[in-house]
C-alpha cells in the first residue's frame, strides 16, 4: 500500500506544480496564462494518477483521468511542444489509456468485479466520487471547446469556477475514502483556483470597453 500511495502523491505534486507555476506566471503577467509547462507537468500527473486510480481499483479516479488525458496532449500539441517529445516517449504516452480501455472493454466480468463490487467503496460513494470527477474534468472539456475556437490554448474564467467547484466534491469524497491523496492534492489548488478566478475577473474589466 505504501508503495501505491507513493505514486498517488508522486502525481498530486505534478499536479501542483502545475497549479504554482502557473499562479506565478499568471501573478507575473497580471492575467491569466496558458503555460506549456502546465501540460507537460499535467500528462505526467495524469498518467501517474491512472495507475494510482487501478491500484486502488477506484473508477471515478480513472474515469476523471481518461476524459481529460487527451485533451493535454491537444494543448501540447496546439503549443507545438508534443512533437518535441521523443517519438517513443509519445507512443508510450498516447497508448497506455488505450490499451487499458480495450483491457477493460474485453475483460467486463473482471472490471465490474473490481471496481463496481468493491467492498471498500460502497456504490453510492463511487457515483458521488465520479460525479465529482466527472465535473472537475468537465473544465478541461470547457477549455478544450473555448480554445479551439479561439485558436489558442488559453485558461478561461469558467475553467476556474469548475475547477474550484469538482474540486470542492472531490475532497469531500476523499474524506469518506480516508484517501490522503486526494485530500491534501485537490486542497493545494484552492486557492490558485480563486486568485485565477480574481485574475479573470480583474482582465476583463480592464478590457472591457
């Protein structure tokens, strides 16, 4: 268990850290910024969580990480870093969901009995936590449909709000699931999430006319 733990918290300080420098960037720059950094420390996190979320057979874990995933690799690639990347390093990346989806699908028997009969997680809790999952993913969906149609990989305002409020749940469900993980990882975000919303907020009436 130890173990597992460590690659939970190992991908909550990616996570982090992408909350931190982007805050600082944004600090820097008095507005909301879309760093490359915050992607590639995002796809790192992710695909660390991803296997934390099967280690702990929890699916709202996996479920949040499965929908946002490839919408790092979208940013990356909108901001030309992701062909930077070492041919094999983005195969790796790209696949790894991929087969463990295709695992899943050609396994159902196994996956309903691992993670939707587990005893440690009654249903009810595993429906709040993958709604909670599902709405603080939701803001990566958000910001994928805004930025494509500004043609830029951009932080929006609404990005912030969802952020802050799937955020909010997620800690709650980690406090039933006495996941320490969880806990301490969405609680560091908090407060970049309301000083980006400030930010937001600061932007527009200055570009307001």
């Amino acid at each position: 268990m130890a173990s597992i733990y460590i690659i939970g918290f190992l991908a909550q300080i990616f996570f982090s850290a992408r909350i931190l420098v982007q805050w600082l960037l944004s600090e820097k720059a008095k507005k909301v910024v879309s760093p490359p950094i915050f992607w590639a420390l995002s796809i790192m996190g992710s695909y660390l969580l991803f296997i934390y979320g099967w280690c702990r057979d929890d699916f709202s874990i996996i479920l949040g990480q499965i929908i946002s995933y490839y919408i790092y690799i979208w940013n990356l690639n909108a901001q030309g870093v992701w062909k930077r990347i070492p041919a094999w390093m983005r195969i790796i990346l790209f696949a790894t969901p991929i087969v463990a989806c295709t695992w899943l699908m050609t396994h159902t028997g196994s996956f309903v009995e691992q993670f939707f009969r587990n005893e440690d997680i009654p249903l009810w809790l595993l429906i709040f936590g993958s709604a909670g999952q599902v709405i603080f993913t939701l803001r990566f969906i958000y910001q994928w449909i805004y930025s494509y149609k500004k043609h830029e990989s951009t932080l929006p305002i609404g990005f912030w709000i969802i952020s802050f409020t799937g955020s909010l749940i997620i800690v709650s469900y980690g406090l039933f699931r006495l996941d320490p993980v969880l806990i301490l990882g969405q609680s560091v975000g908090f407060v970049a999430y309301t000083r980006n919303i400030i930010l937001s907020i600061n932007q527009r009436k200055q570009t307001a006319p």
